[in-house]
C-alpha cells in the first residue's frame, strides 16, 4: 500500500508540468476568443478597431493551438515528470515516440484499408500533429510518456560495445523509444477502439447518476485533495472521453475541459457544453465563496489576543483560495487539527457541485476555480453561455453555510484550529529563507535519505529511503502548512511559493 501510494504522488505531480502551462494559454484564449467573438462586438462597438480585433485575434489563436496540442504537451511533461534524472532527453525522447506512435498507426490503418477520407470524427480518427491516426487523445500521450519515462529510468545508463559506444548512456533513450513506440502504435491500433467503446459507457454510466454523480463527484474530488492525488482522479474526465464528446468544426472532441475550450474559440458557439457544469463550475462556488466563510468563521473563534497574528494568516490564504483556487494554505490550517471539519467540507463541496449541476452553470477553467477563471470564463463569455450569475447566487449563502456550520462545530468541539491554541502549544520557531533548504534537508533525514525531489502547485513532493527518519518538528520550522506521509512518499505543504523552495531544495543538495 505504501509503495502504491508512493508510485500514484509520483505520477500525480508528473500532470502538474503540462497543467502548469493552461494558465497562460487560458488566459490567452479567454481574453482573445471573448473579444474577438462577433456577438461581444457587436454588443461593445467600440472594440470594432481593425488593430485591436487583430490583437485579440492573435492570443485566441495562440492559445488555442496550446489546447489543440494537449496529448504532446502531456507525452513530454509526463515523461519529464517521472523521470529520475536527465529529464530532457526523456523529454525529447517520449517527444519522438509520440510522433513515431501516430505514424504506425496512421500506417496502419492505411495498410487495412480503415483510413477515413471523410467524417474522421465519427469514426474515431483525427489529426494528431499532422498525421491523420486514432483519436486517442490525452491518453495517447500520458501512455508514451509513460513508457518513455520507464525506458529512460531503465536504459539511461546503459554501456553498450566500444564500436557502439557513442549510443550508449541518455543516447540511447530516443532509440529504444522510438522502436517501443512502434509497438505501442501498433497495440493501440488492436485495442483503442474496445477501450473508446468502454470509456464512452462508462461515461454514460456517470451521466446517467445524474445529480448524484456529481454530488459523489466532488465529495471524492476533495477527500482525495490531502493525499495529493485529486490530478489523478479529476484528469480522465477533463482531457478524455469519460468527461463527454463532441464534435466542433469537424473534428470529434474528447474530455470536458477540451470540449470547453474548443467551443470557447469557435464564435459559432450559444452554450457551453453541460457537462462544464457537472465536472467544473462546482468549484467555483467553493473556491471564491465557502472556505473564505471557514476563514472568517475560524478568525472569530480565535482568542481575542491572538486575532491579530491569525488575521494576517487567514486574510492570505482566503485571497489565494478566492483569486486563484488553490485551497491548501487554508485546508491545511484545519485538516489535522480537526478532520470532522475536512469531512464538512468534503460534502458541501459535493453539494456545491450539484447545485452547479442544477443550474446548469457552465464556467469552464484552467486548473482551478478561483475569480480570474471566474471572470475570464464566466464573466466575459455571457450569462447566455455559462450562466455565472447562479455563481454568485448559490455562493453568497454558501459563504454564510460555510460561516455558521464552521463556527459552531470549532465551539461545539473546541477545535484547536489557528488561534485557539491552548499556551503549551507553541508554533515553532521559523527559520530564515536563507536556511530554509538546509532545514528541510534535515528534517528529512538528510541528502542521503532524500531519492527525488519534485513539486505540484503547492506542494513540495518527496521521495526518501527511510521514513523513520523524518522529523515533522523540524520542518515545521520552514513555514509549512501540513506534511503528509505514507511509507517513503512525504508531501510538504508550501502553497504557491513552493516552486521557490523546491529551487532551493536542489540546490542545496547540489543537483
């Protein structure tokens, strides 16, 4: 259990890389295709200038060829991401495989006679980086860049004969890969259509619970949240068929965030696609609204003479869960010190989720659902095509279910949540920035015991050798919001700035 759980951190940090890079192209898209779009001009005629349609113009295509690209984007930060060393040529390498699957089994499909002159979307088939294969999406490149990541971590080193030995080492990852890939093409051309077959009724299985899948949805979602593996489990149904299908200017698009953006592009568009509302929206109402009510909730149940240290604390982390969605700097200050809280959350997230569901709001995203997403991908788009309005309509109360519920159960209970503490629970001394890598080194039982260190949007995400030998104390001392530990997979709780601390991590321990 401990080693599955360490092998599922890995693979749900490794999404992190390529899910990193949909903020910028979001941002583009959303800025670009709500005031390029023919509808918004004619509603605002003074965005009618022939050089500023050509700006918004320019960052809708640039974001949109980010979207459309997705499955390559995905092959090389996976490969990266679980890669333990060199991560550039595993990078290149699941690159080159990805191109060499799509080859093989566009060749195939040629040599069967199944290559589809027309309608490719309602046979499974489409352009994948100009040559015409299956449809496997998102999928297709987790699947190489798995296989790369597993033939770099095997091969990297690997000594061939003197007359061969200028393809030996990291040289010979792009071979081997590239050979594999073959195989890989030519697997997928037997099974991917079975497999299309069984995800699109499994997600018809989904659709069919109706509001209660989605109330079981975002339940699950947020109780998978402390164990760092929400990626794994929200991703199938954003980037592959199990989130929906739909076909957009002749092409068959698979996965709720991809359908959404694909519409968000095409002007043609009227609605956005429901199942935004089932996989997405619920977010927001979360995010902007509920935990800053468990905020307030929890700086009003401080003690008096401590309200003035927590306000700082709680004002932060509110902002961050309200502007941008990242939730953990807040989660974390009540998770371990009262998990019937977390439990709390858990189910008025699923609930959220529904209610999204019910009024059928459509507001897609990046990565999260903080006001940016809100106003780039609600606001701007139309209550016509995503109904925001209901936003603020179920959010508004859900600040104050949120406010009340917290605030009764921290009194009921006497949770020791931020400033409640009783006088012998004393938070631990902070070290300087300038010490910080060193501290955590230590904490985790020094360099020797470190294996791989990484990081997701918030936390930083280590593997070490032997567990015994981690010190939560003095990690403490580093300004983390929470640790969480299984077996030798150890994840530090940072917040945003963890990418900082990560640098530094490396650096200190010279990699």
């Amino acid at each position: 259990m401990k080693k599955a759980f360490e092998k599922a951190q890995q693979f749900g940090k490794s999404f992190m890389l390529p899910i990193a890079v949909l903020p910028a192209a979001g941002l583009l898209l959303g800025i670009g295709g709500a005031l390029s779009n023919p509808n918004t001009v004619s509603a605002y005629p003074f965005l009618d200038i022939a050089w500023l349609q050509a700006i918004f113009t320019i960052m809708s295509a640039a974001g949109s060829i980010v979207f459309a690209n997705l499955p390559i984007i995905f092959a090389v930060g996976v490969a990266v991401g679980l890669a333990r060393s060199d991560k550039g040529t595993a990078g290149l390498a699941a690159m080159i495989g990805y191109f060499v699957m799509n080859s093989a089994i566009g060749a195939l499909l040629a040599i069967s006679g199944e290559l589809a002159e027309e309608n490719l979307a309602g046979v499974g088939q489409g352009m994948a980086v100009g040559i015409q294969t299956l449809e496997t999406g998102v999928f297709g490149g987790i699947i190489i860049g798995i296989v790369a990541a597993a033939l770099h971590n095997k091969y990297n080193k690997i000594e061939l004969p003197q007359v061969l030995g200028f393809f030996g080492g990291s040289r010979f990852i792009p071979i081997v890969v590239s050979f594999t890939a073959i195989f890989v093409g030519a697997a997928l051309f037997v099974i991917w259509p079975y497999f299309q077959q069984f995800i699109n009724l499994l997600g018809a299985l989904v659709t069919g619970t109706g509001e209660i899948g989605t109330l079981l949805y975002g339940f699950i979602l947020r109780m998978l949240g402390p164990l760092g593996l929400h990626h794994i489990f929200y991703l199938p149904f954003w980037q592959t068929a199990l989130g929906g299908t739909m076909e957009i200017g002749d092409r068959l698009i698979s996965g709720t965030q991809n359908i959404f953006f694909a519409q968000l592009a095409d002007p043609s568009t009227e609605q956005y696609y429901e199942g935004v509302s089932r996989f997405m929206s619920g977010r927001f109402i979360t995010m902007m609204f509920g935990l800053p009510g468990a905020a307030l909730a929890i700086y009003h149940c401080a003690k008096k003479e401590n309200r003035k240290v927590v306000a700082g604390i709680l004002l932060s982390a509110a902002l961050t869960s309200f502007l941008t969605g990242i939730t953990e700097p807040l989660e974390f200050s009540f998770l371990f010190v009262a998990p019937l809280l977390y439990l709390v959350h858990a189910i008025f997230d699923g609930f959220a989720f529904m209610m999204a569901d019910i009024f059928n709001i459509t507001v897609g995203q990046t990565f999260s659902g903080g006001f940016i997403d809100f106003i780039l991908f609600g606001v701007l788009q139309g209550v016509d095509k995503t109904n925001w309005i209901y936003v603020l309509v179920v959010g508004i109360p859900w600040f104050f279910l949120y406010y009340f519920t917290f605030k009764f159960l921290i009194r009921k209970k006497n949770f020791k949540v931020l400033g409640r503490e009783d006088k012998e629970d004393t938070v631990a001394e902070q070290v300087s920035a300038t010490d910080r890598a060193k501290t955590i080194v230590e904490g985790l039982g020094g360099a020797n015991n470190i294996e791989i260190v990484d990081c997701c949007a918030t936390r930083l995400r280590v593997t070490i050798k032997d567990e015994s030998l981690v010190q939560d104390e003095v990690i403490k001392q580093t300004g983390s919001k929470g640790i969480v530990k299984k077996g030798t997979g150890v994840q530090i709780i940072y917040g945003p700035q963890v990418t900082i601390v990560k640098n530094e991590v490396e650096e200190y321990l010279g990699e």
